[in-house]
C-alpha cells in the first residue's frame, strides 16, 4: 500500500507567516494556530462571540459552542481588529443602508467577524457573507511564500500544524479531541496515528492525501 505524506511547516515558518500576513488574515490565522478551529469555525464566528474582558471566544465547531480561554496576546488582537477595523467600517455602512433607504446590517454583535466586504475587490456589499475559504487560503500561500515556504498549504494547514504541536507538547488524546472538535474519538486517534516528525503521513492512494488532511 502506497504512503501518501502532507508536510507541515515548522513553529519557526508559521511564526514569520503569521508576521507576513496583512489584516484580516493574520487574526484568522493566529485563530487557527492557537485553537486548532476549522476555518469554516472562523468564518462562522460573529463580533459578539468575543468577551474580551475575560479572553473567552465562543467557538462554533461540528459539535456546537464551546468556550476557548485565548492568550492575552490574540485576545488583544482579536479585541483591536473589532474596535479599530470593524466598528468604523459597521458604523459607515449603516450610514450607507440609511442614505440608500436599504435595511442596516443590525447590531454589532451580532455581525460577522470576518464579512468579505471588508476586502477590496469582494463584490458583495452583503455584511452576512463571510471571507471565502479560497480567498484566506490565497493569502496563507502568499504570506508563506514570502518567507521562504514552498510546502502546501491547504485551507486547513493551520489547523493540523496546531494539532501536531500540542501533541508534540504531551497533550492527551482526550485533549486533542476536545481541542480539535471531533465528533468522534475516533478521529481524533486517526489523525495522532498519522503525524510524524515532518507532517502528516496517510496510508491509501496519494490522491486522498488531501482531502482527509482537508476534512481533519
């Protein structure tokens, strides 16, 4: 049976990647790396998931809401992009929707964290749509490239690059499932068997490689 390997960047890479990247996609990003969220988690997150007095976020994930404790550091991050990016840009486009006559976007908390009309060049005006994976994905790529990394890097790279640290740190099989939102032990156990010390390592056909390091 052929053995198909997904490689991952080294602390050191994702590091300088994470200090490459522009806003919004160093805080999804910096997400990813600290609490191993799906980027369909990050997309999903809305401004009122955030309790920044107590660094708590609300992370969605295939098994509901759970409570995440963040670092001080994306905490801060998360807090400065939602006041100093975010707010502004919500308080223009309400005046915006009144000027037109058109709805508002609602109430602040209850916006995304990451809407897509943020960016330029979006084609949406809709606050309810959120950065596409693709688009986040483009920009990860770049930013690696920029520093000097040509592995792949898949929408859901970060993820798994968090996953191999914490395990690589001593966590529990137990804490990885709960960190990483499994809805079965037995995912979670699958993707500890396939790590090693330079990524990810699939027994099947290589072109499966990917989307079971996608789906993990």
């Amino acid at each position: 049976m052929k053995t198909a390997k997904t490689s991952l960047p080294d602390s050191d890479t994702v590091c300088r990647l994470l200090m490459a990247l522009a806003p919004p996609y160093d805080v999804m990003a910096w997400l990813m790396v600290e609490t191993a969220a799906r980027v369909h988690d990050v997309q999903a997150l809305r401004i009122g998931d955030l309790r920044p007095e107590s660094r708590v976020l609300k992370l969605p994930g295939e098994c509901g809401v759970r409570d995440v404790v963040l670092s001080e550091g994306l905490a801060d991050a998360l807090n400065r992009f939602r006041e100093d990016l975010l707010r502004p840009a919500f308080a223009w486009l309400e005046r915006e929707n009144r000027r037109n006559a058109k709805r508002g976007p609602g109430r602040f908390a209850a916006q995304r964290f990451f809407p897509a009309w943020l960016l330029d060049g979006n084609g949406t005006d809709d606050p309810d749509v959120p950065i596409s994976t693709e688009d986040a994905t483009v920009a990860w790529r770049a930013a690696a490239k920029s520093v000097g990394y040509y592995g792949p890097i898949h929408s859901n790279t970060l993820r798994l690059f968090a996953a191999k640290a914490r395990w690589e740190q001593g966590s529990s099989i137990q804490e990885l499932h709960d960190m990483l939102g499994h809805r079965d032990l037995m995912t979670t156990l699958l993707l500890v068997q396939s790590l090693d010390e330079r990524g990810l390592r699939f027994a099947g056909a290589p072109s499966h490689s990917d989307g079971i390091a996608h789906a993990a």
